[in-house]
C-alpha cells in the first residue's frame, strides 16, 4: 500500500488554462501506479489534491497561483437567506444516495447538461466513457445522490467520502430546472450529509478569484482556504 512517503509525481507539459484566458497551467499527478486507499486519498486532499476518475492531481504552475483549495467547515455553516429559499424551494425533491456506478439514465442527464450548459468547455462533447472515466473510475468510497422528482432523476452530484469530510465531485441538472439552483442545493444536502456523518469538513475543490463560475464556493461559510501549506479562513466579506 502506497503511502506520502513513497509517492511519486509527475508534472505535465505547459497547457492552455481551462478557467483564466491567456495563462497556461501545469497540473501535478501522482502516479497513476500507486495503490491509493481512503486514508492516503483523504491525505492527499487535505494538501489540496483532487481526484478525476483514477487520477490524483493539484495545479502546479510555475508563475501562478491563482487555483486556491477551499473546504466548508460544516458545524459552523448557517444557510443564508437565499441558501434557505434554495432549500424551500426544492422540499419536494427526494435525495438518494446510491454507489458511484455508469446507469445509462445517469449518462443521459450528464450529457444533456453538458451539451447545454459547457457546449463550450473542455469536457465537450460528452461520450459514455468521458463520463465513466471521470466518475466511475477509480471510486473510493465513492457515491451519486440522485434527485428525483415525482420519479423523474432531475439532478446527479458525484461524491467521496472521506476520513475528515466529503470531497464535493461533480454534480449535473437537467437544465430545464435552472430555476431550481440545484447545484446550490446539492452542496447543501452534502453539508447536512456531513453534518450527519459527524465529519468537519466538505472538500469545494478549488477557487479562483478571477473566475465567475467559482463565486458561488464563498458565498459558503466558513470557509477556508489552503495557503502556504496551512488552511486558514477566508475573509469572504
């Protein structure tokens, strides 16, 4: 069994920056060889690693540090206002936990909302082996909640569980309940979900203060921010 010790890692080639226009980006990776269970996963995260399928991975950018590990203390999180009208609005959803495993009515969901929502990204166009290689491969205690409505599944967030907290994923809606804020709403239940669990922390990937799309991660609180091999809270006002 792999350990931080023995890990090994390696760096990719200078790329194009999928989130700040004009920048390029390196991405370190560990080994892809090495033998990774939840205690070394849950290691890994807590110095700002994430995982994409069976890859483990941080930025690691030679003249940039703009992509900032943040993580939700969960105990101390009181919804906002608008926080609490996602949750009002959304009482008649039922939410269900279920193994992390490729249904052909997930994949249908997952590439509705990504023909619709990232016609533009990188993750365009979907096929069944992006979405199995990015959220069924390399499971570790790894899980979807399913979001149904009156039977129809409406919304998918992919998760971890870890020994201090959920590693929030991925999560997709039909894009039809845009209205909804379902993904404000997935991070709500995991919040809740690891306040069950008794588990501290819920893992929000990275941050980037120039990018829109990442906003909506401090309008959590409190957070914190991983710097300079510390996690300290942000000042998010």
């Amino acid at each position: 069994m792999s350990n931080l010790r023995t890990l090994v890692f390696f760096a990719t080639p200078a790329h194009e920056c999928s989130y700040l226009p004009d920048r390029e980006a390196t991405t370190m990776f560990v080994d892809p060889r090495a033998d990774v269970d939840k205690k070394l996963y849950s290691q890994l995260t807590a110095l700002g690693f994430r995982r994409s399928g069976s890859h483990y991975y941080r930025p690691h950018c030679e003249h940039c540090n703009a992509c900032v590990p943040v993580r939700l203390k969960v105990n101390e999180f009181q919804p906002d206002r608008s926080q609490r009208r996602v949750l009002r609005k959304n009482s008649d959803i039922e939410c269900r936990l279920v193994p992390a495993t490729f249904q052909e009515r997930y994949y249908q969901l997952y590439a509705h909302y990504i023909e619709e929502r990232h016609w533009d990204g990188d993750m365009y166009p979907p096929s069944r082996d992006q979405f199995i290689s990015f959220l069924v491969e390399g499971a570790t205690d790894s899980w979807f909640v399913e979001m149904t409505r009156d039977g129809e599944l409406i919304g998918l967030a992919a998760l971890d569980m870890l020994d201090d907290g959920i590693s929030a994923i991925y999560t997709v809606f039909s894009p039809e309940m845009e209205h909804r804020s379902l993904g404000t709403f997935a991070i709500l239940w995991q919040i809740e979900e690891a306040q069950r669990r008794q588990l501290p922390h819920l893992y929000l990937g990275y941050w980037i203060g120039e990018c829109r799309k990442m906003n909506y991660k401090t309008r959590f609180r409190p957070i914190e921010a991983l710097r300079d091999g510390h996690w300290r809270e942000m000042d998010t006002d």
